[in-house]
C-alpha cells in the first residue's frame, strides 16, 4: 500500500514538473487570445493513470504562476485543466481516442471568459472560442492522440 502511494505521488509530481517545464520553454505561444500550449498535450495522460489529474492541475498552476499569469487565470485556467484532466480518466475505458475531447471543451468553455473579464481583451468570446479551440485542438488532440500513438506503438513492440 505505501509503495503505491509514493509511485501515484512520484507520478503526479514528474507529470507536474513535466508540464511546468514545457509551459515555461513555450511561454511565448503558451498564453494570450491565440495560444497553443504545448503541455495542454499531456492532458492525453489520464488514460494512462489516475495520477495525471493532479498532476496536470499542480503543473498547470504552476506554470501559470511562473508564465506570469493574473489571479483569475491561475484559477480558473488551472481549474479547466483539472477538468479536463477529470474527464478524460472518467473516458479512458470508453476510448482513448476520446480523450482530448473533455480538455478541449474547457478550455473552449473557460479561458475565453478569463481573458475577457481577466485581461480585457475586447475581442469578442464566440471568436476568442475559437481561437482557444483551435489552439486545444493542435495541443490536445493532435500532439495528445500523437502521444498516444507513440505509447501504443511502444506497448506492441514491448
């Protein structure tokens, strides 16, 4: 039993590092009304293990933090990771290939509103919607579903 929570612990906290550092080395088209946030490709990882969720939501406020985000950013961007993160565990036995979608969608549903309300962007949410969404669509579905390949490519050689 202890072994098993230093191992969900030590998982957590690389997926954590891992995501801080990728955010931070790609800051620069990480944050803003057009983004791609690289990391966000990691939000494929609750398949894998329970881990991941809090791993990806410590990593993402973390990187927030460090990226120079405002409050309500750290919050509620790290809040929509966490949710992601969530329902892409919740799917994983359904498909895998499902997995970016939850992600997607709240980052779709929440980053808009903060970048309005947060940063005073005055472009308009329908279309910052979009931009967020074709930016979760390259991170988490395209670099995600790629990492999932890459696993699975690794699984049937092993």
């Amino acid at each position: 039993m202890k072994n098993k929570n230093i191992t969900y612990m030590t998982q957590a906290a690389m997926i954590a590092a891992i995501y801080v550092v990728i955010t931070y080395v790609g800051a620069a088209f990480s944050f803003g009304e057009v983004q791609v946030r690289i990391s966000a490709s990691l939000t494929i990882l609750p398949v894998f293990t329970p881990a991941a969720v809090p791993g990806l939501f410590v990593g993402c406020l973390i990187g927030n933090i460090l990226g120079g985000a405002i409050l309500p950013d750290i919050i509620f961007g790290s809040l929509a990771t966490l949710i992601g993160a969530f329902f892409t565990w919740k799917l994983r036995e359904k498909s895998p290939y499902l997995a970016p979608v939850p992600p997607i969608i709240a980052n779709i549903l929440i980053v808009p509103f903060v970048l309005r309300y947060g940063y005073g962007v005055a472009l308009p949410i329908p279309f910052m919607m979009c931009t967020v969404g074709i930016g979760e669509i390259i991170s988490c579905a395209v670099l995600g579903i790629c990492l999932l390949y890459t696993s699975d490519a690794a699984d049937d050689k092993a």
